[in-house]
C-alpha cells in the first residue's frame, strides 16, 4: 500500500442507522473546530497559556498515537517509508490540516521529516481569541505528529514549528527528529507531554496564587514600614539597612559607579561590588547573583539599587526589592530638590557678590548654605563643559566625589570654592580633570582657579579671575582640556579681563609668529633671546651675560629678530609690545606643556 492511495470513503464506515462512524474498529466523531477553539479558549482563561498548551499537546499526542497504531495494522505498506507519509496524508482527510511532506531521512537509530502546514485549523481559532502570539501555537498538530512517528517508527519523536501562521507566517513549518538528550529544546518540549490531571494542575494554580497572594500582602507591609520610615524623614541608608535585613542580602544605592548608601552582609560581597564596579558589570564571582534596579523619576536618573547575595532573587524578594525602589525613588529625589535649592542659593549669593550688595546682615544669611570660612584663604575653581548639556549630571558626580567642597552652578561655570589650606590646587585639579574625563567621555574640560581671596570682597575677584581664564584657555585650545592657574597669567591677567580674548590670541600671534615659526622650524633660539633683551630692558651687556653670548653674537640675534618683526626694539613703544606679546606667550606655553587630556 502506498500512502497517496488513502482514500477517505475507504478508512470510514458511517452507519446510517446507529449514527456511528468508525475507523478500523475505532469509533470516531466529527467535531466543529468552533468548538475546539471555544475549549482551547477556557483552557487557557482557566489554567493559563503554558498549561492549555501541555493539555493539548497530550490530547494530540494521544490522537496521532491511536492513529498510527490503527494505519500499521490496516494495509500491508510498501515500505516503512509509505507508513511514515500516510500520517500527513491522513490528517489532510480528516480536515485537520494540508500536509505537504519536504524532507524525510530516516536509519535505524534516527529520524529527520519535515514539511509544510496550511489551513492549520488551530492557527485560525488561535487567532480569533487571543490574537497573533510570538512562539508557535498549533500545539494540537505537533502533538498529534509527534504521536503519530513515536508509535510507527518505535522510538520516541518530537516535533515543532520553525515558523507558525499564528505567528503571521504564511504556512507553518514542522519538523520532526528522534529525540537528542543533548537537545535543549527537546528538553523543554518533553516535559509537556507528562501527564498531569486537572485536578494538579489547579492545585499547582491554586498554591502559586497562595504564594503570590502572601507575596503581595509581605511587600505592601514592607513599604508601609518604608513609608513611615520616610514620614519620619529617615535617611536612605535607613532605609537600605532596613532592606537588607529583611531580603538578607547586601544593598548598594550608587550613581556613577560611586556609593552613596550601603549595607554589605559581609566583606565577600563588599570585595565583589568593588570588583564588579572596576570590571563596569563585567565581573562575574562564583555563586554571587547581582541585580540592579534602576531608580529614575520624570526621566532624571537619580542612580540604582545593587543587590548583592548567594542566590537568585525570589518572587518575593524581586516585589519587595520593587517596592522599595520606589520608596527610595522619593527620597533620592527630595534630597536632589534640596541639592537644587542650595546650588540656586549658592548662585544668588554670588550675584549679590559679584554686585557688590553683601553687607553683614546678608553674609550671615547666606552663609548656612557654604562650608567655606570667609575669613580663610579660599580659592575659586571654574570649570567648563563642552558639550554643556551635561552640566548637571556633572554636578552631581562632583557633589558625590567631593561632598565637602561646595559646589554650584552659575552661568556657564560650575563653581567650587576650595579652601587654600587643605588642598594641593594642582593636584586636585589634575585628579578632578581626570575623573570627570574617564566617567564623561567624550567630552572637554576647561578648568581655571583665580587669586587666593582672605575676604568676599577678594573672592569675588577670584571668581573673576577664574572665570575670564577658563574662557581664555578654551579660545586657544579649542580641541583639548586643559587647566590653567592665576599664577601662570597673572602677567596679562588684566588684558583677559579687558580686551576681547581671540583678539589677544591673534596679537601675540601677529606680533612673533614669525619668531615661533622660525625656531620651530631652525631649533632656534630668537624668542628666548627677544624675551631676555626685554627682560633686562635692552641692555646688551646683562642680555649677553644671561645668554652666555657675546655681544657681536647678540647683535646679529636683535637685528634678524627686527628684520623677522619689522620692530624697533629700541623705542619704549615697541618694547612695550613685544612684551606683552611674550607675556602672553609663554602665558600660553606654561599651559601648553602641562599634558592634555584629549578626548
């Protein structure tokens, strides 16, 4: 018997009388697909989607089973390979699918067939209660092919769908293969088939509706602890320790990899944050679970929640961890609110500073919000963001690295006032420059301090300083960050403050350029020589002397130095000039030879 030769009328014997159909000595009934998709519906309504696909899977598993068990016995088959065929070619009679057999490879030991699905009945019903679905959904037809090949081929089948029109693929594809232990699909297809009665199933529903039940009643207790925690305006590493203590694991709220409040259950998980920091998420330790939880509100991230411990979260504590980022959510942005509030305090009392309207009254009131004494050596840091966009996120890491020194914005400076006495200026400028560059990439720095200030009246010329500066090394190195300091422009400080910057810039490159150009391409030594006869105010003898020249040697320099400039160094006015156009350059080149930090 060959398997295209099935015909309907001849597997069916319909009593007309009796009403009874039967197929071989099966007795068999016509059932409306209607109805089918109604019971799939409720199935899934009731046990969930997971559920109603093993349930269905079985019940098609066992059709396909009796069917194939029914074609082995009826005909005397050509070949097993017919018997393999009459299984698609019997589901296209019964009305259940249009099978067109692909491949079909098979040996003793193993068995690969695939083919093409149309007019799934299943994918139709599926469709019209629920919708398209992402994964596979004629779950009645694998389990019915795989039936089906597990009994006629003697070794136990699987099946599944590459593509599925419940999908919103044109046809469904299947494939059938012998199962692979190794297989990890198999794995998680097998287990649909073990049998499990309603009465299991809605008892496992029942006990996980329990436990989500008892979940949500322990995490709203939770947050109502948390919520009067937060009435009581408690501060967040309350707040963290209590989490801790009752997930039992390790909790760090942090933002830009830098802590902010935590509470490690022991120096294990303390050394793996660390770790796991460094790596930038990258570490991985063995039998340590980290999560993080984002804390955000109106699209301004405020940090995370790092959780640390020995196993994965539950379901209980992944609620209650939930729960309690959105108490923390509250707190971390009332402190940020009152973050804000200080800065625009700090920033008003710098323009009553600067505006010469602080008298004692007025300090005194301000005062609260600084750390600084004003009657101590203070300095003012600027610092300046390209792109400035970032200025606030910038901020805030400042204010998280650095939470003793004050910090605001004003203009478009973020200010630091910084106490003369307990910091290296220059290297806390370097390091700061350094951590903002490596946590805020691409993007350039522009740090300047003013004078040393030992009053207000002082400081507001220091933040004057620093400010004309800043604005000053950005202009004349445009593509690199840089830092500058009072002491290196002092010279011309007076000309930063008066005279429009590039101008500057473009003076002292019109008045030596040519000298530079020269000695940068001879390995001259004019400029050094021009700024030492200035120096010593034209005298020739001390120029000498200081150059260790002699004078007819000089002579020559002076003259092609003249020639270079078309300038008569002799004059008061010409000297005047060459002297400011020096100041500025090596001004320029004390700035040049610190290292920049390229971006």
């Amino acid at each position: 018997m060959k398997a295209h030769k099935l015909q309907f009328d001849r597997l069916i014997d319909t009593n007309p009388r009796t009403g009874v159909i039967k197929f071989s000595d099966r007795r068999m009934a016509l059932v409306s697909v209607e109805a089918l998709g109604i019971l799939r519906r409720d199935l899934v309504n009731t046990l969930s989607m997971e559920r109603a696909k093993g349930f269905l899977m079985r019940y098609g598993w066992a059709c396909g089973y009796k069917d194939g068990q029914t074609l082995e016995k009826m005909y005397e088959w050509d070949s097993q390979k017919e018997l393999f065929l009459a299984g698609p070619y019997l589901h296209t009679l019964e009305g259940i699918v249009t099978v067109e057999p692909d491949i079909l490879e098979l040996n003793e030991d193993t068995l690969h067939f695939t083919g093409i699905w149309r007019n799934s009945f299943e994918a139709v019903e599926h469709i019209n209660h629920f919708g398209h679905s992402s994964d596979p959904v004629c779950w009645i037809l694998i389990g019915y092919a795989s039936g089906y090949l597990t009994r006629v081929f003697g070794k136990e089948v699987l099946v599944y769908e590459e593509s599925c029109q419940g999908k919103g693929d044109d046809h469904c594809y299947f494939v059938a293969k012998t199962y692979d232990p190794r297989d990890e699909r198999h794995k998680q297809d097998l287990r649909y088939y073990k049998s499990e009665t309603l009465l299991s199933e809605l008892d496992r529903v029942y006990k996980e509706v329990r436990e989500l039940n008892e979940n949500i009643i322990e995490s709203e207790r939770v947050q109502n602890e948390l919520t009067d925690m937060l009435l009581e305006d408690k501060n967040v590493s309350e707040t963290v320790g209590l989490i801790s203590n009752i997930v039992q694991k390790s909790i760090v709220i942090d933002s830009f990899h830098k802590q902010m409040d935590s509470c490690f259950k022991s120096t294990i998980d303390m050394e793996t944050y660390e770790r796991w920091i460094k790596s930038e998420g990258r570490y991985e330790a063995l039998d340590t679970y980290i999560d993080t939880f984002p804390i955000r509100t109106h699209d301004v991230n405020l940090g995370r929640m790092v959780v640390i411990g020995d196993k994965p979260l539950s379901k209980r504590e992944q609620m209650i961890i939930n729960r309690s980022v959105t108490v923390c959510t509250v707190q971390l942005y009332h402190q940020r609110k009152i973050t804000q509030s200080i800065w625009r305090k700090r920033e008003d009392f710098f323009d009553e500073l600067l505006n010469n309207k602080i008298d004692e009254n007025t300090l005194q009131r301000h005062m609260p919000v600084f750390d600084f004494d004003p009657q101590e050596p203070n300095r003012i840091l600027t610092l300046k963001i390209e792109p400035f966009d970032n200025k606030k996120d910038i901020l805030q890491y400042i204010g998280l690295n650095y939470p003793d020194i004050d910090a605001f914005i004003k203009d478009q400076y973020i200010v630091l006032v910084l106490t003369e006495k307990e910091i290296e200026i220059e290297t806390f400028t370097t390091k700061l420059q350094k951590v903002i560059q490596e946590e805020f990439k691409h993007i350039k720095t522009y740090i300047s301090v003013g004078r040393i200030a030992k009053n207000l009246k002082d400081l507001a010329k220091s933040y004057k300083d620093a400010c004309r500066i800043c604005d000053f090394i950005q202009l004349a190195y445009p593509t690199d960050s840089r830092a500058s300091y009072y002491e290196e422009l002092e010279p011309v400080i007076m000309f930063l403050k008066g005279i429009d910057q590039e101008e500057l810039i473009d003076f002292c490159k019109e008045t030596i350029g040519k000298l530079v150009e020269y000695d940068d391409t001879n390995q001259g030594n004019l400029v050094i020589t021009l700024k030492s006869y200035l120096d010593h105010n034209g005298n020739l003898q001390q120029t000498a002397d200081d150059l260790h020249l002699s004078i007819a040697g000089l002579r020559y320099r002076i003259e092609k130095i003249e020639s270079f400039c078309k300038a008569d160094l002799k004059t008061g006015t010409g000297r005047f000039k060459y002297q400011l156009a020096i100041r500025i350059y090596f001004a320029m080149q004390i700035i040049n030879n610190r290292p920049a930090l390229t971006t």
